[in-house]
C-alpha cells in the first residue's frame, strides 16, 4: 500500500533499489546530494546534478525537465553515505517561472524497480522558493527510511546548497545553472552498457543504473514497446553491434546476452564536432528559433538523428507534465470536496455547493496553466519539427518528401532508417519520425489481422492483406535504396502466390534475388539458402576464418519477406524460421514477415518468442507503442506513398540502375 507522506513523515523503505519520480507543471532541475551521519555533505563528489548526473550508486537527470526519473542503489553508495536529499530547483535564464508559488505543486513518488509506489508526496505550500528539498533517504541502525521535507529556499540552489554544507554554493549553483542553460542534455546520453537483466528492468519504466564508463558518444535509445505483442517488459532499442559495421543494441527480442555497443559505424574516437550554433531569439525572452541538426554528433545525419529522438522525449515528457499537472488538480479538487463535506453541518444549505464551485475553480485554474504550459511546449516542438523535416536525408525522410525524386543510391549505409511517424492525441499533427537503426539486428511483423487496431476491425480482411503486403513492400525498397549497391538483397516467400498484385514493383524492378518462392518446394528451398547462410557464416566468425566462406556466399545483408505467415509452412519450415529469427540478425540475415498472429494460434505457444522478437507495425494506425519514459501509447502512422506518385518506381529503378552499374 503506498504511504502518502505529509511534511516531516517518514516511512519504512522495503528494498535499496529504487526510483525516485518527480512530476512538475513547469521543468525543473532535479539533483541530490549524499550527507554523513550528521548530513554534512563531504564535497562535490558526493554531489549528484545535470553537469555531473552519475554517484556510486546513484544517477540524476542531465537536463531541465518536467519529469525526472532517479535511479537509487542505497547498497551502492559510498562508504559513510548515510542520507540521500533530493534537491529540485527552477532553472533561470530561461524564460520561465522564478517561484515555485507560480506553478502546480510538485510531487515525488519513491518507487520500487517494477514501477509499484512506495511512498509519494506532494510539496504544497510553496511561494517565494525557486529551490526545495523535496525529500531525503536516510538510514536508521541498518534500515533505510524516505521522510517527505519539503523545505523551500527564496535564495535559490545558492542557498540550499549552502544550508546542504556544501563549500562555496553560489560558484556551484552557478555551474549547475550554466549546464542546463547550455542545454547539456537535450542529446540525453544513452545509459551504460547493461546486460539482458538491466535492459529488461529498463524497458519496463524502470531503473538500474549503477555507474559505469560512459559509451564513446551521445546516442539516444529507440525506445519503444509493443505491449499488446511482447508485454510491457520489451522496448525496441538499438541493437547489439556485429562486425565492423556496429550498431546499438536491443532491449527486446532475443537477446545475445552481451552487453550494449553504442558505436557507429566507423566512428572515430574522439569529441565529435559541435552542432551548428542556433539561431538567435526572434525577440528577448523568446525561445531560441529552432535549427535542423543543433544535436550533436559526427555528421549531419547524427545530428539529426539524434535531434529527432531529442524531439521524441521532449513531447513525451511534456505531456507527461500536462497529465500529471491536470491529475494532481483533479486530485486536489475531489479531497477538498470531500474534506468540506466530511462535516456534516455543511451538508445542509449553499456552504456544500459553494465549497463545490471554489474547489472546481481551483481545479480549473490549474489545468489551464499546465494547458498553458504544454501549448508552449508543443509550439516549440511543432517549429523544430517544421524545421527539421525538410532537411532529412532519404532513410529519414517520408515518401512525400523531395528528397526522394533526386536520391542517388549511396555508397555508404546511413545511420538509419525511418519507418513510420508517431503522435500523442494531445496534437495529432505533431509527428515525430519513427527511425530504426541500421544495420538492423531486429525484424519487422506488418500486423495484417483484423483485430489488431479498431482502424482494422472496420476494414476488408482481403483489402487489410493487401495493404500489409504493400507496406511491407515499401519498407524492403526503402532498405534497397539506402544500401550501397550489393550490399542488401530482399527474397520473398509467398507460398500461395496470393501477393503477386503488391510484389509487382520489385519483380518488375529486377532488384530482388530471386522470384518469389511459392509452394512447399520454393518455401523450403529459400529457407534452406538463408540456414545454410547462417550456418556458414557463424562458423566462420566463431573460427575467424572469413576467407575461407565459398565464393558464390553472398555476406551482403538480406531481407526475407515472408507473407501470409503460416499458411504454406509445415513444422520444419517453422523451426527453420524461428532459427533464422534467433540466429539471423547477428549475421545479417533479417524477416519481415506479414502475418495476422491470430492464424498461428493453431501453434499454441511454440510461436511466441517468434513474435516476441519482431517489432509489430502495422499497415493502419494503431496506438500500440509505448515509451520507457513515461509509458505513454503512441498512434504509429505507417509511411504512405502519396496518391499517383511514381516515386516507388523510380527508387526501384534507381537501384537496378546503380547495380548494373555497379556490375553486381
């Protein structure tokens, strides 16, 4: 049961791993410091803030924002660490509120790993205060306790760090301040390196984190989860890096146990250049006007890619703020309803209907200024998004962009690749690309059932087949036309011919390696090339004898598009594509299957860890995406090809072209 704390409470803390959420109608900045036995602070190391997020056995936000999650290992800390205070301040310079009296009250949650509240507390009664001391951990003969505190500081961060004991506060306040006005974490470093029970923990909201080296850069995770496919404990993120050509690892699907390698592709090790400067404030007091690739990174694809996902948790987090905000009001309301009504006396006459109105007003007045708030966040982020889209690269770009009409296939794979647009009904219009990263080490399932979305239920089951099909289409020309040429073939598995109407364009095209597989022989015959792949390049790499795989092996990356999964596939084919899905991806052989999952329910579970391992998407929107910040579920829009547009033709064409040319 969750312990509602007051001011000066405590409460009993059941486990040392934790986390501690903070909810704000305004961004804040969150930090925490360690005392001793008599709560003196023994110095900056032992203070935890966005210039520094990381402490033995505790990690903090590195920016300013509405939302913050902190990470507590109480086992972890250091030696002589007996109190943990977690400080929250209003960051100056920047436009915003300068009193926490001006904003929705704050409120903090302690939390245990799987997200179950422990004790939460609502830091009423503020005015003046810029800073607080929200609440402090503190161990008492070998037990831990959190007692809620709530002490506000008119004298901002200067002043609560000096009353923490902290020598010469104002210069700290001052650096601390300095970051998050830098914007030190909009490119939120990715965590540390974890292995397969962290990633777990951290795809279901919760925390892990215990200090490690950095990665070499900046990265920001794919976090995303299908809950309806693989439950709330799988997140799409980048995946385990193979060979030379290294990308990020997953926390979801098959893992390969190892840890997290968040290099790019031929990345250099050193600093990576500095993004461009951004634009000046139209007006003083103005946001800065927004830049296409102000993030950092080695290019200006990573800059980009990583301004997206920056995109991303920003308008996750702000509507994060926006719903607890307008929660915390309804909240509010209905205790001081019932806290009026509890006494009888005003039971009878207008003193019941008046304390009704005053506290609906109340309400009212708060919503409209988290409403307020979010509406400024979601102009900011609809301008950068204004900004930004016209300046993608093809593997970002949509397909009414451009950019498509004058793509030449590269000769380099690009850092990514987009996939479909996400948004939250808070603003529709407001699309965030959805990207994966390339190489890809995860599969796609296009969603071809009907009671997959209620967009679904109310369409045709031949037409919905079709659709899926052809967005499975578009997907492997995507891929095409993003790899240099050779380097990435699509064969396909239609066991009944039944797609022939979809395949057209890339039959037509020449680009595939094959034509279509139909029947039981063309099924087992694909399935035994791409094992026999595998197979071999597996034991080359386990031998590290590369030069010894047969001529006619082709290492290029391949795509097998499987359609109307399982229908055409006896148990052997079964076990050889579930074998492909768990073996494939580390060596560069990938499925994107169009299945509606209810016909393989014959299977019972023997199938699971098969869809488990895919990232459904789906051929309509559907709202089945969830992030592992806030947990928010997000429509998914499939990319569409713009009606009468030849433009998957002529990317089609185009990479024939290219290999031609190419002589491959």
């Amino acid at each position: 049961m969750t312990a509602e704390l007051v001011r000066g409470q405590n409460h009993t803390l059941p486990q040392t791993r934790l986390e501690i959420r903070v909810s704000a109608g305004t961004p804040v900045v969150a930090g925490a410091t360690l005392g001793d036995e008599r709560g003196t602070v023994r110095g900056i190391e032992w203070i935890a803030h966005p210039g520094s997020p990381q402490l033995p056995g505790l990690e903090v936000s590195q920016q300013a924002a509405a939302d913050h999650r902190l990470a507590v290992d109480l086992d972890a800390l250091p030696a002589g660490a007996h109190r943990v205070t977690v400080l929250l301040a209003l960051p100056v310079g920047v436009g915003g509120p300068v009193r926490f009296g001006a904003v929705p009250a704050p409120f903090v949650a302690v939390t245990g790993l799987d997200g179950t509240e422990i004790a939460t507390f609502t830091l009423t009664d503020l005015d003046a205060e810029s800073a607080v001391s929200a609440l402090e951990l503190y161990r008492r003969q070998d037990a831990w306790k959190v007692r809620a505190v709530g002490q506000g500081y008119a004298g901002g961060l200067a002043e609560m760090l000096a009353d923490q004991g902290v020598t010469d506060p104002a210069a700290l306040a001052g650096s601390i301040q300095e970051a998050v006005t830098r914007g030190l974490a909009r490119s939120v470093a990715p965590p540390p390196p974890r292995t397969e029970g962290d990633r777990v923990r951290h795809a279901t909201g919760s925390a892990d984190h215990r200090p490690t080296a950095p990665p070499p850069a900046p990265e920001p995770p794919e976090p995303l989860a299908d809950p309806a496919a693989t439950g709330p404990a799988h997140t799409t993120q980048p995946h385990t890096a193979r060979g030379p050509a290294a990308a990020a690892a997953s926390a979801a699907g098959p893992s390969t146990g190892g840890p997290i390698n968040y290099a790019h592709p031929r990345r250099q090790h050193a600093a990576p250049p500095s993004p461009p400067p951004a634009a000046p404030p139209a007006q003083p007091g103005q946001p800065a006007q927004p830049v296409a690739g102000d993030a950092t990174g080695w290019s200006m694809d990573e800059r980009l890619y990583n301004q997206i996902w920056g995109m991303f948790e920003d308008l996750a987090r702000a509507v994060a703020a926006h719903r607890s905000a307008v929660g915390f009001a309804e909240s509010r309301m209905d205790q001081e309803i019932d806290r009026v009504l509890s006494d009888p006396r005003n039971r009878i006459g207008g003193a019941g209907d008046r304390a009704r109105e005053a506290a609906r007003a109340k309400r009212d007045e708060l919503a409209s200024r988290a409403r307020e708030a979010l509406d400024r966040d979601l102009a900011q982020l609809a301008a950068e998004a204004a900004v930004v889209e016209p300046a993608l690269p093809a593997a970002y770009a949509g397909w009414g962009n451009p950019v498509w009409h004058a793509h030449r296939i590269p000769m380099e794979i690009p850092m990514a690749l987009r996939i479909g647009d996400l948004h939250l009904p808070e603003r529709t219009d407001l699309r965030i690309p959805l990207l994966v990263r390339l190489p890809l080490e995860r599969g796609m399932w296009v969603d071809s059932g009907r009671t997959a979305s209620e967009a679904a239920t109310l369409m045709d089951t031949d037409r919905l087949r079709r659709l899926a099909m052809e967005t499975a289409v578009a997907h492997a020309a995507r891929l095409l036309a993003v790899y240099p040429p050779g380097e990435f073939a699509v064969h396909v598995i239609d066991p009944a011919g039944s797609a022939a109407g979809p395949l057209a364009p890339l039959v037509e095209s020449g680009v595939l390696a094959g034509p279509p597989a139909a029947g039981p022989g063309g099924v087992a015959s694909v399935l035994a090339h791409l094992t026999r792949r595998v197979d071999l390049v597996q034991m080359a790499v386990r031998a590290r004898a590369a030069d010894s795989l047969p001529p006619d092996l082709d290492t290029g990356e391949q795509l097998l598009v499987v359609n109307d999964f399982p229908h055409g596939f006896d148990d052997r084919a079964v076990t050889q594509l579930r074998y492909l899905a768990d073996e494939g991806p580390a060596v560069g052989v990938h499925l994107l299957m169009v299945a509606d999952r209810e016909d393989a329910s014959a299977y019972g579970p023997v199938l699971d860890p098969l869809w488990r391992s895919l990232l459904r998407i789906t051929p309509v929107a559907d709202s089945h995406l969830a992030d592992p910040w806030v947990g928010h579920a997000w429509t998914y829009e499939p990319l569409t090809i713009p009606p009468g547009s030849q433009v998957l033709e002529q990317v089609l064409t185009a990479v024939a072209a290219a290999r031609r040319a190419a002589g491959r």
